[in-house]
C-alpha cells in the first residue's frame, strides 16, 4: 500500500509539473505579444497608418482570446477532476448546430466544398447542454480542419454501435456524431492515448487538454466517444449522446 501511495503521489506530482510547464508555455507566447504590440502603439500612435494599427490591435484580440481559452480549459479540467462538471439538459438540435458550426467554419475562410454534412432520418429527441455539446463540435470540427486534410464529413445518425450506453427513456436509440476528414490520421499506436491530457501525438501548438475536456463532457452526458480510422485514410471521431427526456422530466 506504501508503494501505490507514493506511485499516486508522484503521478499526481508529474501531472501537476505538466499542466504548470503547458501554462506557462502556453501563456507566454500570445501575452508577450500583447505586451509588445500594445506597448508599440502607445508610444508611437502617430507613426502608424490605419492597416498598420488595425494588424497589431487584431493580433492582440486573437492572442486575447488564445488566453481566454486556456483559462476555460483549466477551469474544465479542474472540474472534471473534481467530478464538478454540471449539465444543464434541454432538448438540442444536433443537425442545426452542426449547420451552424460548418457555416461559422466557412465564414473564417474554410471553402464551402470542404464539408459535407450527412443526417439521418428520423432522429430521436435529445437531451443535452447546447453549451457543452457545441463545445464538443467546435473542437472535434477546427482539429479536423486544423490537423486533417481534404473533405471534413460530419454525420448525425442513429447509433447501432452498441457501445453500452442506454436511451434515458423508452427504446429510442441512442444518436451518434461522426466527424471525419481526409488527412493522414491518427496512429495506431497512438489511438489509446488520444484521449489523455497532454497528448498531442506528432504535432504541437496545442495545450493538448483539448480532446480531454471533450471525452469528459460526453461523459457526463453518460455518452461514449472513440477515435478511430475513417474509410478515407483521415481520423473519425465518433461520440454518442442517449437519447430521449432525463428520468426527472418524465
């Protein structure tokens, strides 16, 4: 028992060292370049013209918000760690906001031809946080634009998986989200790690909580996700959410 105490102890002091190290690293970069620009432009105002001012003070707005979201995701993983997460479940429409999330996509400069998004027929009803679901998308859907390669096809169908998960109520079937694209992958020796913190597999410029925070937010909708390879060579993320009305609404 002493030896598993200090086997935890020191995975627990290992991760803590991670996450301190990913904050630092990750809090370094945009903030010295708000420093620098916002200190560039109150001591040369004048010196600037219109495009130059408006680069350095957009620079400073994406690099804000590259700061907002590491913050967010250090508040999740906190939460998921301390089993804190909460859902607030109302009945979403998946389809719309996948639509919404392609057209958000398409209007940062992604082509129209990059996604092709297929729904299933007579989808049962479910229940979900819009909030957290639409978190779930946006980050399955910018790493497949970010990381894959070629067409992102998102589907919404039933799930006849049969990964264990069941309806909250009656035999509706559960629904499942796929996304998938057409790059190179993830490796087969990487595919039980995906979901870990800190991984990142062979590419960087992530915190690499990302995929974490995810798998803890379709679990706490008592949904299951995988990761496995789409018939096109790329990656296909799949999570599943029961369907049909929490017990308590019944």
């Amino acid at each position: 028992m002493s030896v598993r105490d200090a086997s935890a102890r020191q995975r627990a002091e290992q991760d803590h060292a991670a996450l301190i190290s990913t904050i630092a690293h990750e809090l370094r970069s945009p903030l010295t370049s708000v420093k620098g620009f916002s200190a560039t432009l109150l001591r040369g105002w004048e010196k600037f013209t219109d495009e130059q001012k408006r680069f350095m003070i957009e620079t400073m707005e994406t690099d804000a918000d590259r700061v907002s979201r590491l913050i967010t995701e250090l508040l999740d993983v906190s939460r998921l760690d301390a089993g804190r997460l909460d859902v607030r479940l109302q009945p979403v429409d998946l389809p719309a906001m996948v639509v919404r999330h392609v057209e958000r996509l398409k209007a940062g400069g992604q082509p129209d031809d990059r996604f092709i998004v297929d729904v299933g027929d007579d989808l049962p009803e479910v229940w979900a946080d819009p909030d957290r679901v639409n978190q779930i998308l946006a980050n399955l859907m910018e790493n497949a634009v970010r990381h894959g390669d070629g067409t992102v096809t998102v589907g919404v169908m039933k799930d006849g998986s049969g990964n264990g998960t069941a309806p909250r109520s009656g035999d509706a079937p559960n629904v499942c989200v796929s996304v998938a694209d057409e790059g190179d992958g993830v490796r087969d020796e990487h595919l039980p790690f995906v979901f870990n913190r800190f991984w990142h597999g062979t590419r960087r410029g992530s915190t690499g909580l990302g995929l974490y925070i995810v798998r803890g937010l379709v679990e706490a909708h008592g949904g299951h996700i995988s990761v496995g390879r789409a018939p096109s060579g790329g990656a296909d993320f799949r999570f599943t959410l029961p369907s049909g009305a929490p017990e308590h609404v019944l």
